[in-house]
C-alpha cells in the first residue's frame, strides 16, 4: 500500500495506455553490480519495455515500464533485483507486492456502447515558412563540419587495438566456489568475461544487450563465427545464475565459456 501511494504522489493516478514507471530502490555499495530479474506481469497489466536501471547515491532504482489494458486495481510482485557484489557473491532479493490503481480514459458513469465517435481530425494546412533558418544553418553547418574535419585532422590517424590480447580473468579459485556452492557467481563470471571479449572485438556488441539480440547483432557483424553456440552458452549462464544447477555442470559450463572465449581472442588476432 505504501509504495502504491508514492506511486501515486509521483506520477498522478495513470489511465488506461499510460506509461507506468514501476520503481525498486535498493541499497548498492560502490562496486555492486545491480541486475534487473527477468519478469512477466499476469493479468492486465503488462511491461512495454525493457527495464532502466540508474544510481541515486548510495541506492540503485530498478524501473519497469508497464502499461494497464483495464481500469480499476491492479495487484502485482514487483521482482527483486539481482545483486552482484565485487567477490563474485550474488543475492536475489524477495519479490515486493505493489498495489496499482488505474483510472479509465471513459467518461465516468456512462456506457461505453453509447459513447459517440469521435469525429477524424482535420487535415492542418501547411503554413508558409521563411527560408531564413535554412539560410542561417546550412552555412552554419558547414562551418562546424569543416572545424571537426580540421581537428580530426590533428589528432592523426587512429590507433588500432591490440586484437589478440587475452581477456583477464579474476584470480579466483573456481572450483572452489561450486565446492562453497557459489554456482550463480561462476556463471555471472563466465557470462561477464564473455560478453567483454565481444564488446572489444565487435564494438556494436554492447555488454548491455540480452543475449537474444547480442546473437542477432553478432549474425550481422560476424556471420562465420559459431553465433548459435555463443548465444546458447550465454543463455546456460543465465540460467544457471539466476536457477539452479548442479556443480558438475556449473564447473563443465564455466570450462566451455572459457574455451569459448579464448578461441574469439585467437580468432581475431
């Protein structure tokens, strides 16, 4: 009830179609790593976008944006970010209820079957503009344009990265993790030193991606690598991060990361 009222303090009750900005606060020291969980929403509610994450302070907000097909109540288990913290330890925090209400766009106390319909717009004629803007910035333009091609200029010609440099691992006891049953933070390790190899060698594969779209924009940039393999593998490390596995096939997938990466850094070199 208490998040629902802030909810409500901050962005007004919403309508039917309204973007509505669901918000998880949670405390982050500096160096945690701060994931959104995968979420659903049952009922009529349902997300429009992938969720933002930023820090304010010494917190991280977790927002969904969800948009509601019906009017009334809504009741809903905001998902608990996924914390990461820098000794590879991860903690999934419990599922928080938030109560959403949601006004209808209608006229209240009228039946929607006997609403008139709303008549088309009208088409906006066209005003008649000066060409003195266009005047002003093309020049304008120009002049910019020809200053950073000077600066360019300058700076001399780029210098190329070191493709064959191999990725740096923590220095972590692997095995002994799985032993002390920390299965999530091998697969959180695995899953990061994949996705900073291929964030360096094709810059468009941002480590921000989901691993669904990274293998579409690996498709693209590098149609002879083994893509169906990079994606499935990294869709085994979010599952085992965020489920549960058995130590044998946590220690046999963070071996066939490995591999995996090492042979991307041979193959561009």
């Amino acid at each position: 009830m208490i998040g629902a009222l802030l909810l409500a303090a901050l962005q007004g009750t919403p309508t039917v179609g309204d973007t509505i900005w669901l918000e998880r606060r949670v405390p982050a020291a500096p160096g945690t790593e701060v994931r959104a969980a995968p979420w659903s929403p049952a009922g009529d509610l349902e997300l429009i976008g992938r969720p933002v994450i930023r820090r304010e302070g010494s917190e991280v907000v977790v927002a969904y944006p969800a948009a509601a097909w019906r009017p009334g109540t809504h009741l809903l288990d905001l998902p608990g970010p996924i914390l990461i913290r820098p000794d590879g330890r991860s903690d999934s925090l419990p599922p928080e209820r938030r109560i959403v209400e949601v006004a209808s766009v209608l006229p209240a106390g009228r039946d929607p079957a006997r609403l008139p319909v709303q008549p088309p717009a009208r088409i906006l004629p066209r005003s008649v503009t000066s060409p003195l803007p266009v005047l002003i910035l093309v020049p304008l333009a120009a002049i910019l344009f020809g200053g950073l091609v000077w600066f360019r200029g300058r700076r001399g010609p780029p210098v190329p990265p070191v493709a064959g440099a191999a990725p740096v691992l923590a220095p972590v006891e692997v095995a002994s993790w799985i032993e002390a049953g920390e299965l999530r933070a091998v697969a959180a390790l695995a899953a990061r030193e994949i996705r900073q190899v291929l964030a360096r060698l094709v810059p468009a594969a941002q480590p921000g991606l989901d691993s669904r779209r990274l293998g579409v924009v690996l498709a693209e940039h590098r149609p002879t690598w083994p893509v169906a393999a990079i994606t499935a593998t990294l869709l085994e490390l979010e599952r085992t991060a965020y489920g549960d596995a058995e130590p044998e096939d946590a220690l046999e997938l963070f071996e066939r990361a490995r591999d995996l990466t090492e042979s991307l850094t041979r193959s561009a070199a």
